[in-house]
C-alpha cells in the first residue's frame, strides 16, 4: 500500500523486517519478493510518482575527466527510478565476466555465474523478454550473440496495482534518506525527509541502499563523513572503480552469405572469445550492427569496386540475391576498473544540504585498446572467412585517439560499492552486506566490480533475486 510519512510506526525494531531505499529495478524487485515471503517491507522512494525538476535537481553534479552526460539527465529520481529511461535492450553476463583476467587488474567477481544463472528465469519474466541468449560460432574467434529486448518494462507502472493491494509492502513517495544512525555495528535507523521538511527516523531489523550507481557511492560517503568516518572503516574505497559502457561508431562492414537467421530482432550482435581476448589482452566488447537500406548498401559496394572490381562485383551479385547487407558498426564495451574513476562529494549542495556529486571519470590505454583490437581482429577474420569486409573508422584505422564527441558512454552507472569477499578491495560481501556492518546491504550495480558488455538491468534484477533468498532464510 502507499503511504505518508506520517504513518510510519516509530516502534521497536520488530515493527519493519526490512527498510529499502529506491524503486528502480533492484528496489523494487528485492521489496516485491520479500514482501511475498510475508515479510514486513518498507521503500522509500525520495521522487514522486511523475518527474518533477525539483527533485531531479537533487542529481545536478560535476564530472571531471572526459566528456560525459549531465548528471542529472543520466538518472530519474521518481518512482520507478531509472527504469523511466531505459531501452530494454538485455542480455546477462557470460561466465567469463566473473572471472579475473591476469593482464587486467582488480578484475573478477567473489561469485560465479552459478550464483546468479538460477535466476535468470524469474528475471526474465520480470523484464518481460524471452530467456533465450543463445550463442553460435560465426568463426574460430568471432560468437554470434543475441540481445533480448523488453517493452520495456517500466517498473512504477507496472507494480502501481500490486503494491497498492499489499498488506506487507508499504510504500512511501517524495520521502529522501539523509542519514543513518549508528549503534555499535548495527544501524539503529534511518533518517528521512520530505520536500516540506517533515522528518522521521524509521527503525528495522534490516536496511538495503538500492539508489542507483552513483547514489549509493554519494549517500554512503556523505553518512560515513557525518558519522567521524565510522560508519564504514575502509570509508577512502567507497565511490572507486566506477565505470561505464564506452559507445562508439566502428565503421561500416559489408556481410556475405546471410542466412535467413542472421538478424534477429533486426539487429545481429558480435563478440571474440575469451581465448581471443586473452590473447590480444584485451577486454569484453559487444560489436552491433546497424544494417542499411538497399540504395546505402549498394552505394558501398561501390566504394569497395574501386579498389577491389573483383570482390566488388561478387558483392553485387550476391546483393541482388539477398545473400549481401550493408551495415553501420558500432560497439559498446568493458571498461577496466580503476581506482581513480570515483564519485566524490562536491562544494555545491542539493536543497537538504547534501553535497553534490563529483564524479571523476577518464577512459584509460586499456579501453582504448579493447576497442580498437577487437574491431581489427573482426575485419581481419571476417575477411579471412570470406564472411565479409569491414571499412574500418580512421581514429580506428590509424591508431589514434577518438575525436571529441566520438566516443561517449550509454548510462550504464556501475561500481563505486563495489563486491568483495576482502573488507580492504570491496564495500560490500557476496552477499552484499557492507563489511563491518551487521545490517546494511547494497542493491544495484554499484556492487559490480566489472562489467563486461551486458547492459546491467538484467544483472540487477538478478543479483536483486538472490539478495531476497538471502534475506528470506
């Protein structure tokens, strides 16, 4: 049921089982499931039902380094979070993304693919997309992959009905947390706020931060410094290893020998294997195609004639037979993980005195490389297979730096509490308890402490799932 503020019990601490902060997809998820299991279950959603630019001021911030969005445009403080803007393209993680790779450091998960594949299944359901990722050999280094694609869902609307008709989900709107309260190793409460500045400290036996992957890093940073540092002990790691998905346009290709599977829900998408990417000391990359019109695909065969007649004039055979597309190429990829990419606090304050978000970010050598090496060896293979050509993009071509505005990145906020089973590499447990706390938990991808190619709703709502088993037993 939704309710005001003012009808929060303010008992003992039996009077809430847990108290989640975030409606996006991790909060939601996880207050829905525990809410199945009878428990007694509180979210606490700082935005309204609708967008309104008060409250989106909240997320104005400062990003130091490359060229990235504006803070507050990346995210959507209202009810249902961030999945207000999300495109519903999904796909889970590969099980080589949980493992360490030797050329690249602070790579690796504390878990497995194991400990989230059960998931899957329920997960999909959710997003409301078929559990079918399967993958094909395109050839001895290059995987054919495949992306679902949800409506998408978005999560306010599509629980409005469910969470009004509950007894054990109450469900407070326009209502921020501005601290916690600390006994000993326990939070004792949580501090909440209203736009009117009506306050309230709700006490639970548990609490879970599920607000987005730059605002549990500035939430957590801003209660540790309220609290003389004591909230969290290893207080210099929190907001680190934050990373994105690098974007950018690869070039065009032309494709030989379609089958009438090649594309699949018009898009086809491409990977190395990891034994590939291991070699090359590379990272993970997603290669998508965009592919063109008749007239634009005959228009590049045409560029390819005056170099290469012969090839040029098979090309235009197999057009006319439907065997040959054109393509616009372009990627999104891993970002390695570095210390130096964090959130931090600001000088600006929001409208309840907390300061803003600052967030360095600067893409590293190593996501240049995982780019530009992975685009080459798909030409390269593709020709040698006699599969197609790929008319390479000159940053690409020539080995340089991408021109400004070339390469950006696609809202996909990840890392900042990041997972480990080690207190002095992580902010949070496998389980994803704040280490040195005994009931403070983390939800969404900033527990990610890498993140492959996939975009990361799928992953949340997983990781979501399995954090409700958790707190269920």
């Amino acid at each position: 049921m939704f309710i005001d503020l003012g009808a929060l019990e303010s008992g003992s601490a039996e009077t809430v089982d847990t108290c989640i902060f975030g409606s996006g997809p991790a909060g939601m998820t996880l207050a829905l499931k525990l809410a199945e299991t009878g428990q007694q279950v509180v979210l606490v959603e700082a935005g309204a039902r609708d967008y309104e630019d008060w409250s989106q001021a909240h997320y104005e911030g400062t990003v130091i380094g490359d060229e990235y969005h504006p803070l507050d445009a990346a995210r959507l403080r209202m009810f249902g979070g961030s999945s207000n803007h999300w495109a519903g393209h999904s796909i889970p993680l590969e099980a080589e993304d949980y493992t360490p790779r030797p050329y690249a450091a602070d790579t690796g998960w504390p878990i497995s693919i194991g400990d989230v594949a059960p998931y899957l299944t329920e997960a999909c359901d959710i997003l409301e997309i078929p559990n079918d990722f399967s993958e094909t050999a395109y050839s001895e280094t290059i995987r054919k992959t495949r992306f679902q694609w949800s409506p998408p869902v978005l999560f306010g609307d599509k629980y409005d009905a469910d969470i009004a008709a509950s007894t054990n989900l109450r469900v407070v709107l326009e209502t921020a947390l501005v601290g916690f309260q600390q006994d000993g190793a326990q939070i004792s409460a949580a501090q909440l706020r209203t736009r009117d500045g009506q306050t309230h400290n709700l006490k639970a036996r548990r609490f879970v931060m599920c607000l987005g992957g730059i605002e549990n890093s500035r939430m957590l940073l801003w209660m540790n410094t309220e609290n003389n540092r004591a909230l969290i002990e290893n207080h210099d790691l929190i907001g680190r290893y934050w990373m994105e998905h690098p974007h950018a346009q690869l070039g065009e290709v032309l494709f030989e020998n379609l089958t009438p599977d090649f594309f699949y829900n018009d898009e086809a998408t491409f990977s190395l294997t990891r034994a590939r990417q291991d070699k090359a000391g590379i990272l993970n990359a997603a290669l998508q195609v965009e592919q063109y019109s008749y007239s634009a695909t005959k228009a590049l065969i045409a560029d390819v004639t005056c170099v290469a007649p012969a090839l040029g004039a098979r090309l235009l055979h197999g057009l006319g037979k439907k065997l040959v597309c054109g393509a616009r190429l372009h990627g999104q990829w891993e970002q390695a993980p570095v210390a130096d990419n964090r959130v931090t606090l600001g000088r600006s304050r929001d409208a309840f005195g907390i300061p803003q978000t600052e967030l360095y970010w600067q893409r590293s050598r190593t996501d240049q490389k995982t780019i530009a090496e992975t685009t080459r060896i798909f030409a390269e293979d593709l020709a040698q297979a006699s599969l197609g050509r790929v008319r390479l993009a000159r940053w690409i071509e020539h080995d340089t730096l991408v021109p400004d505005g070339g390469m950006m990145a696609i809202w996909h906020h990840m890392g900042g509490t990041r997972m480990s089973d080690d207190p002095a590499l992580g902010v949070v447990d496998k389980n994803l308890k704040v280490h040195g706390l005994g009931n403070l938990y983390i939800g969404g991808s900033s527990v990610f402490p890498t993140g492959g190619y996939a975009n990361p709703t799928l992953m949340i709502v997983q990781l979501s799932l399995r954090l409700a088993d958790h707190l269920s037993r």
